[in-house]
C-alpha cells in the first residue's frame, strides 16, 4: 500500500467517525498551493448538510495536525459529494445501477475515450455502461475516471 491509499484508508476512517463516508480525497496543487478537497457523503444516504461538512472539517482538522502527513502548508476543503458525484469504487458502479453516467478512459476503447450512458452494474467485475451506440463493458483500470449525470 503506498502512501496515498494509506492517506486515503486514514482519512475514510476519520470521516466515518463522525456518520459520514468518504466518496473522494484529492489533493489539487497550483503553483505552491496545495488543497486537499475531500467529498463526503452520509452513511444512511441522508442529504450532506453544511454542518456536517463542518463536523468532518474539525475531525480531520484535528487528526491532520497530529498525524501530519501532508509536508508543508495545506487548505483543507469538505464538500457534499453532490449529484454529480464520482464513480471510484466497483460498489460505486453496481450502487447506481440505472443512473446515468459520463466515464472518462484512459486510453481508447471501441475507439472512443468517452461515454454517455446508463450504468447496468458489473458483470465479471467489469463496469457495465449502455447508450443508444450499444452496450460498453470495462474494466475498472481503464476508467480514468467517472460521474453520475444528473437527468432533469
């Protein structure tokens, strides 16, 4: 485990601590800015309030400080994953099973990078993705990375 994932498995912990879940950590540099924007959600599928971003911002606030994993100064950013959250996760893609979806690839697939499309879940651990051009299936190492497209 290098020490992203070790960062992110500390950080999902900490913010379940408090009844939330991790969707998303990410650490956006700008020069020398850095920010780690961390996208939550709520374990019982409840909308994210500000105070629960609050909550987990002081949670995190405190582990940060004395577990100081981030060389240098940081801003720390807790957001609602909101309805255009990412997909990162196989459970993520089988969890929203009929939603609509934009998936990013890595490299081509069929010719094409990106897809627009309604999620079908997995099958043999591979993302199922459907649109009017046909039905995709992918294996989650080819998804550079993925949304949920909210219909109105």
């Amino acid at each position: 485990m290098n020490v992203e994932e070790r960062l992110d498995q500390e950080i999902a912990r900490q913010v379940g601590t408090v009844g939330c879940a991790l969707v998303d950590a990410r650490m956006l540099r700008s020069g020398r800015a850095i920010t780690l924007q961390i996208l939550i959600e709520k374990e019982d599928g409840a909308s994210v309030t500000i105070e629960d971003c609050a909550t987990v911002s002081r949670q995190l606030s405190v582990w940060l400080d004395v577990a100081n994993p981030i060389n240098g100064a940081y801003r720390l950013e807790v957001s609602s994953a909101g309805l255009d959250r990412p997909l990162k996760t196989l459970q993520d893609y089988e969890r929203f099973q009929g939603e609509h979806a934009e998936v990013h690839l890595h490299g081509l697939h069929q010719g094409r990078r990106r897809l627009l499309g309604v999620l079908q879940g997995l099958e043999d651990q591979k993302v199922v993705i459907e649109n009017s051009e046909g039905r995709w299936t992918l294996a989650l190492d080819k998804i550079h990375k993925a949304k949920l497209v909210p219909q109105w």
